[in-house]
C-alpha cells in the first residue's frame, strides 16, 4: 500500500512545486472548445469542404457565428492549403459562404505574410507580400459582400484591411458606419476595430480607451462588450504590466464590470471563451485564483485568446499561468 501511495504523494509535489498542468495537447488555432467548428476544421486540412458549408447553413443569420467561423477556416486556408476552398467554389458558384471565407482566407493570408514581429523586425520582402495580398483582397471582400449584402462579416474582414493599409481615420469611420448600420453590437466587429485605435497602429491611447469606453457603455447587458474598457488597458499597458498596477482599483472595476456582463452572456456566444481568457489572466494576476480557476474550467486546453496571442510562447505562457492558478486557488482564503 505504501509503495502506491509514495508514487501519488510524489506526483502531487511535483505538481505543485514545478506546475504540470495543463497536460493535454494545447489547441493553438481556437479560444474554447466547439466540436463542430473542429470537426470542419479538421475535414478543411484533409481536403473535404462540405463540413465546413453545413456550419454556415445551420448559422445562419448568427452574424456573431458565421464571423467566428470565417475567422477560424479562413485561417486554415491562409496556413495550410486552399483546395477544399477552391472546390467548394467550383461545386457551388456563387455561394455567400464560400466567397466570404475566400475574402478572409485572403486577409488571413497577407497577415501569416507579414508575421507577428514589430515593424523593424519585419523584412521588406515580408511587407511587400502583405500589402500585395491586402490590396487584392477589396475584390474578395466587396464580392461576398455583395453576394449577401445584409451580413457584417466581410465588412469585419475589411477592418483588418484597413489596419494593414492604413486607412486614415475618416475612412475607418465611414466603414464603421456601414458596419454598425447591419451590427451595432458585434463582438468581433468592435474587438477588431480596437485593434485600429491602439497607439501601435492607427491611433494613442487616448483613442483606443474613448472608442472602448463609449462603445462599452451603449451596449446591451451579456453582449460582452463591457469587456472593451479592459482590453484597451491591456493593450496601453502591455509593455509595462510589471510596472503597472493591474491591481488598482481602476482595472479591478474593469474586471468587474467584465465578470458581470460575461455572466449574463448567452453560454453559447462563440465569442465568450475569449472573454474567459482575458478574464483568468487578469483575475490571477489579481490574486483572485478561485475566480481564475472558474474562467480557465471553460476553456483549458486552448490558446488563441489574449494575452497568450501575444506571447512568443504561447502555449507555455498559458501552462505556467495556469499551471498557478490551480495550485493557488488550493490555498486561496474564501471570502467572509
């Protein structure tokens, strides 16, 4: 008896001091776990597009949905191959679904071109093949936009267009306008547009927090767009976060207010497990474990979310603050 629980004690300690978890395989490519995007994933990479088609049809008009899907399977397209895409298209000409998955694969592909570095750490052959690629996407873009003019998504695709390209600051609202006018409270939609107002890329700090905090305050409760105000810190912040206070009563009011709207989010929004992430990041480094730990439940095992995005080591950033969390939350005091 005593030989087989030696082994277990010693398994435990090695958990606790050094952090094993998560142990399973991360997926990289999503932010939670949604069988049937993984299954027309799968069935893209080997070729087969049909499953892909039916998770457009059964979305139907679940713009939040077909954005996300677009997103993931344009992605696929961009990494790997584009026969399944291609054969999709010859199969049904004309098809809205094939055409705005063409229109982000092609996006998705300009972005894989120029890679994650900054600007200096980027060649000029890098550059040259994202913009070249950005600019043949207006045709893809405005195709399956006029093949279904009432859907968002290729309008979303085009924010990433316009980041890439540099859209000045009346163009990127005239196109906010056309996409707002379909979708005012798209998650996707503004967590992109973000991005556009960041110091790093079109606009200051002053503009990203304005264009979060406004669009924060018009939205409706469980639309998780409360969860803005705390991106736009984090994206002013990044660089500094160890000499910032992500404590302060400022960010913890952020994450409050983040928590509250999550809570009352649809369990199903395809958007919330982002959301979870940037919640258990900031909960842990909050001291907050048990919390952490609740948001990490709905999502472990996957990493394409912030703050891993942004980490040149994802998947062991991920394991390390995970890893943590549990170990913390077994010692965590309940609150009175």
């Amino acid at each position: 008896m005593i030989l087989l629980v030696l082994p277990c004690l010693l398994l435990l300690w090695c958990w606790l001091k050094y952090g094993l978890l998560p142990l399973r395989w991360q997926n990289s490519y999503l932010a939670g776990p949604d069988a049937p995007l993984q299954r027309a994933c799968r069935a893209a990479a080997r070729g087969h597009w049909e499953p892909a088609a039916r998770l457009f049809e059964d979305a139907g008009q679940d713009w939040e949905r077909r954005s996300l899907y677009a997103q993931r399977l344009g992605g696929v397209a961009a990494r790997r191959s584009d026969r399944w895409l291609k054969s999709w298209e010859e199969a049904r000409p004309g098809d809205p679904d094939a055409a705005l998955v063409v229109a982000r694969a092609r996006v998705s592909y300009a972005w894989e071109l120029r890679g994650g570095a900054r600007a200096h750490s980027t060649s000029r052959s890098q550059f040259e093949g994202f913009h070249r690629e950005l600019l043949a996407s207006q045709d893809d873009i405005g195709r399956a936009w006029a093949l279904r003019p009432d859907d968002p998504t290729p309008l979303v695709a085009e924010i990433w267009r316009a980041l890439g390209l540099g859209y000045s600051h009346r163009e990127m609202r005239g196109l906010w306008s056309r996409i707002t006018a379909l979708a005012p409270h798209h998650f996707e939609a503004h967590s992109s547009a973000l991005q556009y107002w960041t110091a790093k890329w079109r606009g200051s700090k002053q503009l990203v927090r304005e264009f979060a905090e406004e669009s924060a305050a018009g939205a409706p409760p469980g639309s998780l767009l409360a969860v803005l105000p705390l991106i736009a810190w984090y994206e002013n912040h990044a660089d500094e976060l160890d000499r910032v206070g992500s404590c302060s009563p400022e960010v913890r009011v952020l994450v409050d207010a983040a928590l509250a709207d999550a809570a009352l989010a649809d369990p199903d929004h395809p958007r919330l497990p982002e959301v979870r992430h940037l919640l258990a990041y900031f909960l842990y480094r909050q001291g907050r474990y048990r919390a952490a730990r609740e948001q990490f439940r709905h999502v472990d095992g996957f990493t394409e979310a912030l703050p891993w995005r942004y980490s040149p080591v994802k998947p062991l950033h991920y394991r390390a603050v995970r890893t943590k969390t549990g170990r913390m939350a077994l010692t965590e005091r309940r609150p009175r």
